[in-house]
C-alpha cells in the first residue's frame, strides 16, 4: 500500500481524499492539520527502534495481547509519549510476532468494523483513523475516550474489575469467564438509566455476532463516568474480525455464550449456532420490550449495501476483503434462522 497514493480518507473512508477529509480532522484531532503518515518508523525495523517502543509500552495503562503505543498531538504532529505524560492516542502497529495468521491485515480490519459500527448501524464509538509510518506500513489509531478535552481523566472501569476478576487470582482466561447475559446483571447495579443503556448494549452483541469479532471479552465492555456522577456504557472500541485470523474462533470470546448457567433455546440445541430466536430470547432476559428487540434484530438481519461499500472502500487487501464479505454473508444467514419461525 502506497501512503502517497490514497483514494479515501483513512479515517471515515470518503471518497476522493488522499488524506484525512475535514470532518476526520474535527473528530480525531481537534481540527488541525495532521499528516496521515507518521515520521518514525515501525517496531520491527531494528532493535533500537523496537526498544524505544518497548519502554514507550510501559507508559500505557490499556491492557490486551496487541502491542499498544501511546501517542501525544503536539501542534500538529503526533509522537510517542515521554515519561509522566498522558497520551491522547492509542497506536496499534501490526504485531511483530503474532501467533495468528494475516497480521498486516489486523489495522485496517480494526478500522474498517468500527467505520461499519459508527457509520452503518450508529453504534457510539471510539473515533480512530489508520496511520502510516515512515516505510508506509499501516497502524491503528484511536483517540482515548477516558480523558476529556482538557486532558482530564474520566472515570472508566471494564466489566473483568466489576465482575472481580483478574489475572492473578483468576489465571489468563479471567477475562473470557461468564455471559453476556452476566454483564447485563452487573449493568443493573451500577447503572442509572439501565433501560436505555442495555438497549446500546444489546445492539453491540448482535452486531458482534454479526460481524464475527470473536474477542468481545469482559475488558472490552465498560462504564465511563459522565460530569453528573452517573455511569453509562462507554464507547465501543476493539471490534475485529477475528476469523480474518483465526479461521476456527468461536462465537463469542465470553465461554457461557449469550446465557448465563446452562441455558440454551430449543432453536441453539437443534441448529447449533446462534439465531434470530437466540438473540430475541436475549433481548428479553436483559429486559427490553419485544417491540424493541423486533426493531433492532430487523435492522442487522437486513443486508445493508452501505456495509458493502465500505468493505470495497477500506483498506484490507482482496483476498481479507473477499473473506470479510464472506464472513459477513454467513452470519445474516445464521440470524435469519428462526426456529420458532417467529420470521
């Protein structure tokens, strides 16, 4: 990919940019004027440079498996954080050793199912943009929701702290335990206007589901503090393909599935993948009315062609656009089952 010779803004993916559109500036970087290509290079172009992001690492307190930078915006121009500042950003190259397969696909995957995310189906999330480095290798970007405009910190917990578990006291696969049924439990206890958020959570499963991200786990769920005292959900982040990667990942990183206990409908028993009826029996034990559920399951089980435009306008190359499509495909398939035939 040639950073030079770009089509679409490599933020919001309009057509006719060779750079950020104006609104992609507004929304990411407080309308100045950044480059899309970095002026430093990737981790895996020498050991100075990889160390250099190693103790750049540690400055970050955003846990997962990817390798994460934390960047500051001075001016106009983003760099690596120093000891004892706040960064604004979140910078995800593409992993130097990653135990999966198409890594150099793993950004502009990101990118493009959080654009489907905020774009297609309104879904409240984190702005992110991709990025270039000096030798036109792609990154990640995303700008930090757990700090205000004015550098201040917002309080912010993942469902892994609510539920108490961590890794030390709970071994690594603390953060895929329970259900999502589970979170909505813990939402209730700590959430104000539950009837509201559990509606944008819900839509946040189905549209997991949909779009195959199989590392939906606990630490990617969470609660902001708004000025008045009260949580709300914050703003999704870390949406992915995963079968992009990992051809065999399950439905759902959390290990119960959509239920808490041993449930399953008689439509999971019989088809052996989650369908309309499992998602309708959702919406219900998290408390929406059915007419609601009916709504929102008509708006993602209806092929939408502004998902499709933006899969041929992203960044992925042929053969992860062809399987991203694909993979988007099967899903509306599998959602269009219904047992019950309450479709």
């Amino acid at each position: 990919m040639n950073p030079l010779d770009l089509k679409y803004c490599p933020s919001t993916l309009a057509e006719g940019f060779n750079t950020y559109s104006p609104s992609a500036l507004r929304n990411m970087f407080f309308g100045k004027k950044v480059t899309h290509i970095l002026d430093f290079d990737p981790p895996d172009v020498s050991e100075e440079v990889a160390e250099k992001f190693r103790q750049n690492s540690k400055t970050i307190s955003i846990s997962g498996a990817q390798f994460k930078q934390s960047l500051v915006l001075e001016k106009n121009k983003l760099r690596l954080t120093q000891p004892g500042e706040s960064g604004q950003y979140i910078l995800k190259p593409v992993p130097i050793r990653p135990p999966f397969g198409k890594p150099e696909e793993l950004p502009a995957n990101e990118h493009l199912t959080m654009q489907i995310a905020k774009q297609v189906y309104g879904i409240n999330a984190a702005e992110c943009a991709l990025i270039f480095f000096k030798n036109g290798e792609p990154a990640y970007i995303t700008k930090r929701f757990d700090y205000n405009n004015d550098g201040q910190k917002i309080a912010q917990e993942d469902f892994a702290s609510l539920s108490g578990l961590a890794r030390g006291k709970d071994g690594e696969e603390y953060k895929n335990q329970g259900s999502y049924e589970d979170i909505s439990q813990i939402m209730k206890s700590h959430v104000g206007a539950y009837a509201v958020e559990v509606e944008k959570y819900y839509e946040r499963i189905v549209l997991n589901y949909l779009f195959n991200n199989g590392d939906a786990h606990l630490k990617n769920f969470s609660l902001s503090q708004t000025p008045s005292g009260d949580f709300v959900l914050s703003p999704a982040y870390d949406m992915i393909d995963t079968r992009i990667h990992i051809p065999s990942d399950s439905f759902f990183a959390l290990r119960d599935g959509l239920f808490s206990g041993d449930y399953s409908t008689d439509s999971f028993k019989v088809l052996g993948f989650y369908a309309y009826d499992d998602f309708y029996e959702f919406g219900r034990k998290v408390g929406l009315m059915e007419s609601r559920i009916t709504k929102i399951l008509d708006k993602y089980r209806n092929e939408n062609g502004d998902t499709r435009d933006l899969i041929n306008r992203s960044f992925l190359g042929a053969e992860a656009k062809t399987l991203f499509g694909y993979h988007y495909a099967d899903r509306l398939r599998m959602l269009n089952n219904s047992y019950a035939k309450k479709i």
